[in-house]
DNA sequence: CAGAATCCCATCTGATACTG
DNA sequence: CAGTATCAGATGGGATTCTG
C-alpha cells in the first residue's frame, strides 16, 4: 500500500477526487443508486439538463474507472443498461452525504451570499 | 422550506453541490479543517500545484458562501488568515469521506482502467 | 434507442507580471 | 505578504447532424 495524498500535485488520487466530484458524476452515480439499472434515455430526463454528449461521455469515464456497468442487449431497437458495480456501490454514501447536505444548507449559503454582496456593495 | 431538488435543472443546490466538490473547494476547506486558521502562503504550500489566482478565486468563493471567514490583520506586511466558519466545519465530515473514499479506492480505480483500455483497445 | 462526430462558444485554469 | 491584472491555452458543455 503505497502513499496516496490527494494533497500533492499529480497524485492520482487527486484526479479521481476531482472525476467523482465532478458536475454530472455527482448526480448521474446519484440517480444509478437510487433506481437501480436504468437506460440512457431515462437517465438523460432524470438528469435535467444533461446534454446527450455529456451523458455519454461521463457514463464512459465512469465506466473506465469500474464504477459503473454498461450492458448492451442484442434487440432492436438497441437496449443499453446502466448501473452501479460494486465499488460504484461503495460510493453512495459518500455522495448522498455531500448532495444531502447541499440540500440542507442551501438556504444558509444563500444568505451568506446576500450579505457578503451588500457587505462588499460599491467598496471593495 | 421549500423543496431544493440538485437534479432539477437551475436549482441553486445542483450550482452548491458544484462549488463544493470543485477541484480545488475540497482541498481547501479540507486542509482548513486539519489545520485551523491558515495564512495564504501556508495554504498555498499545502494545496500543491494551486495558482494564486485560484487560491484567490476559490477563498473569495467559498467566504461569499458562508463557509470561510475572511481575518485581515493591520500589520506591515500584512497578515490575512482563513478559517472555517461553523457552516464550513458542518462540511468537513461528507467532505473528508469523500477524499478517503479516493485515496482508498484508487488503486481498484486504476486497475479498472487498465483492463478497460485493454477489453477497449483497436476496437471500439 | 443509443449513441458518434463535428462545430463552436463559454468558462476554467494556469503562468506571468505588477502593486499596496 | 497577499493579493490584482492580464493573457492564452485547455476543457466543459451545447447544438446539430448522422447512423446501426
């Protein structure tokens, strides 16, 4: 077991902080945990506002790193699956905990925001 | 209590959980929890690879936010430190699960891109 | 249905130089 | 020391078009 900090530059580590906390993974390993397999399109109407380039392009770089399978069944019209694997599945704490809480303390962030922009208004 | 739901599109919680989990957002409010009060240089230090410019950007993110406060002392040189302000120390805990989950899983995670690249290579 | 491919703009991010 | 200002490249992300 070698020494991972996510503190120092070009540790992998930090790359995969930064992938897992991305925009659209946040919210796309979210919604696979919740529901369980899903298909790409239901994902996208889930996911309000994602664009089909972005979907896709996260569902692969979440493939690559083995969090999520894809599964393609042999019908036509084609049928793709998604869903968590298990070590997709051992992040849906973590990232319930951060989305919850961003739920939570929006309201208080959002004042915050009112009186440092009234507080810093015209002076610097 | 409204309700703030972060996979509609535009709610103010989907741009929250963005800012949080931002490259640099996590490190920083991270390192901040460790330590405590932190100057710039210090922080800077810590957060290896980090530009001034997105030292900066990132404090000033997070102080609007309600989650750094902001202590400007009247020396010659000057002397600024940053802390965790109540709200910000209610983070550190999804926050911290969030980056051991990488450093714990990272080896996994590269293991997975590795066979994928292979299963994936000359064809797609 | 589930993409791939392409074009293009906006923002993010970093390196450099300058200042109170 | 703790920034600000500026420039430029990398990346994010959307719209559109096309295909098995």
């Amino acid at each position: 077991m070698e020494s991972w900090d996510p503190y120092t530059r070009g540790c992998p580590s930090r790359d995969l902080l930064d992938q897992i906390g991305s925009k659209w993974a946040v919210l796309m390993l979210g919604e696979l945990g919740k529901h369980g397999a899903c298909r790409f399109t239901q994902l996208r109407q889930r996911l309000a506002g994602v664009s089909e380039k972005m979907l896709t392009q996260t569902l692969r770089t979440l493939e690559r790193d083995g969090l999520v399978r894809r599964t393609v069944y042999a019908e036509v019209p084609a049928r793709v699956e998604y869903e968590l694997t298990s070590l997709g599945q051992t992040l849906r704490a973590p990232l319930r905990a951060l989305t919850e809480w961003s739920v939570r303390h929006i309201e208080e962030v959002l004042e915050a925001r009112d009186e440092y922009d009234v507080r810093t208004e015209g002076a610097g």
